[in-house]
C-alpha cells in the first residue's frame, strides 16, 4: 500500500500485467495493456483507440459501419462504468492513471463524429482531445474533482471529446 499527495491510500501502486488479467474489468479498464504504458498511459490508449478506429472501420467496413460504432461506444460507455468503476476500487484509487478505457470510448465518439476526414485531420483532433483530456478546463476539471466512481471516469473525457468536436465545428464554420 502506498498514500497518495490527495490522501487516498493505492492498494497497487503500479499495476502490472499481473493484475490487469486478474479480472476482465480491469483488461478492459486499463485498456486491453495500453494503460499500463510507462509513459503518458492516456495518450497511449488514445493512440490504441486510433489505431483500432481506423483498422477495424477499413478492414471491416460492413461490421464496423457508423451505426455499429454507435452501438459499440454506446455499449463501452455502460461497460466502462462497470470496468473503471471496479477497478478503481480494486486499486484503491478512483481514477487511476492507468485506466484509459474512457479515453478509448471518448476518441472514438470523436472520430466516429468527424469522419470521413483525413489523417492529418484526426491527428489534430487527437492532439486537441490529448490537450483538452490532460488541461481540463471548466467543466471538465469539475467533474474530474467531485464525480468519483466509474461514471465520473467515463464523464470527464466525453466533455474532453465534446470540446475537441466543438472546436472542430467552429473551425468549420469559421
């Protein structure tokens, strides 16, 4: 056990692999290994959620159609609550860094809003929800402050993934 600067007592101060495949909540949680990156875990589960985006949509076009990925991040949202909620608890920490399922679901639902659009495109919309995700800026930090449990986890990074949207469509109409 280890305390924290805010207080809270981390039952597991670096999860490992170990404990990512000690319960499917936490696989999905920390991002099927993504979340465990040394580095900036956050961006390193957007990057996967990216990269999956993008492979699964032109791979399986038919599978992968907007209405299905509706569904999945409709369906990941709800799950996410579950998985982050329980591991959060699990490491004695509410919103661990190492938990990047609410960033896979909320870059998705941006990129599922922009497309069709260009890599260069969704580069910047990776870049602005990173910054968006990392600044929290009103409401954002609010919500990250007094929103605990798996819901609060999931909430945060879909204001991230509204902001990053709205300035897109600003940038449009600009």
């Amino acid at each position: 056990m280890t305390t924290l600067e805010s207080g809270q007592t981390a039952l597991v101060s670096k999860p490992g692999s170990r404990f990512m495949l000690a319960h499917p909540a936490h696989l999905i949680a920390q991002g099927f290994g993504s979340g465990l990156s040394r580095i900036m875990p956050g961006t390193a589960g957007t990057l996967l959620a990216w990269l999956s985006f993008n492979i699964l949509s032109s791979r399986w076009p038919d599978v992968f159609s907007t209405g299905a990925w509706a569904v999945i991040i409709a369906t990941g949202f709800v799950l996410g609550i579950w998985a982050c909620g329980k591991t959060g608890r699990d490491l004695g920490i509410s919103d661990h860094g190492s938990m990047v399922w609410d960033e896979i679901i909320a870059f998705w639902l941006v990129l599922l809003l922009l497309a069709p659009v260009p890599a260069a495109t969704q580069l910047w919309a990776f870049i602005w929800f990173r910054i968006f995700d990392m600044v929290k800026p009103p409401p954002i930090g609010w919500f990250d402050r007094h929103i605990k449990g798996g819901f609060g986890v999931m909430w945060d990074d879909i204001i991230a993934a509204f902001y990053t949207l709205l300035l897109f469509a600003l940038w449009r109409v600009i």
